[in-house]
C-alpha cells in the first residue's frame, strides 16, 4: 500500500469506525483510490490531496508533540487527536476537522457497499412525465 493511500485508510478508519449503526466501517472502502478518481473527473490536480495527507500524517508530531505520525497511532490515539483537533480552541484546526470529516464521510457513502448498508437504493426514481425526482411516501 502506497503512503497516501495509508494515511487515508487510518483517516477513514478514524472518522467511520466499524461497529457503528451497521457493520460497514471506513476501512473498507478505499478512501485514496475514490478521492484521485474524484479530482480527476472534476477535472483537478491530485496534488494537494497527497499534501493535505501529508499534513495530516504529520500533524500529531507538528501541533501536540506526539512522537508518532498519525499513520502510526493507535485506533484510539487517533480517535483522540481528531477530537482533540474537533475541540481545539484554535479555528484553523477546527476548519479543519469539518474539511476532512466532510471530505471523508461524502466519500465513504457515495460507496454503493454504504448507500446500501443504510437503505439507499443508489437511484432516484423520476416521474416520466415532469422528469421531477418523486418524494419518496
């Protein structure tokens, strides 16, 4: 597994644990993989995802002192640092937080394995008529 790739998986696995509402965790949808596809069909450079890994991988070491990259943390150590970053009194780390979690958790269930682990069934049934989305009853 590639470095970015690493960081990402522990990111996911950090912010969508398993043992949640259904059994599907972060892990197991391959978070690297799904954001370079999604800069290169919006039409992006990937680079500053694999930097914004980078920082974050380098973070626990760079802001708290943690002699151990966020890569490397336990599950429960990194489960700390995310909150710890969600909590901060300092807004940069904040924003943040709700970058990557947001970042993470549209990735994770855009995953048609998540849509139907919490009843989605992936299409959006349209009137033939009107061509308007039906609301569902």
């Amino acid at each position: 597994m590639r470095y970015h790739e690493t960081v990402a998986q522990a990111l996911a696995e950090t912010i969508v644990p398993h043992g949640g509402a259904f059994p599907l965790g972060g892990g197991d949808v391959p978070l690297a993989e799904r954001l370079e596809s999604m800069t290169h069909r919006l039409g992006y450079p990937s680079w500053p995802i694999r930097l914004l890994l980078t920082l974050l991988d380098w973070l626990p070491i760079l802001l708290f002192f943690r002699l151990s990259r966020f890569r490397c943390l336990t599950p429960d150590e990194r489960q700390a640092f995310i909150s710890r970053l969600a909590t901060s009194r300092w807004l940069i780390h904040q924003v943040l937080f709700y970058g990557i979690k947001a970042l993470v958790v549209t990735i994770f269930y855009s995953d048609p394995l998540a849509g139907a682990a919490i009843g989605y069934p992936g299409t959006v049934e349209r009137d033939p008529v009107n061509r308007e989305p039906v609301s569902p009853r």
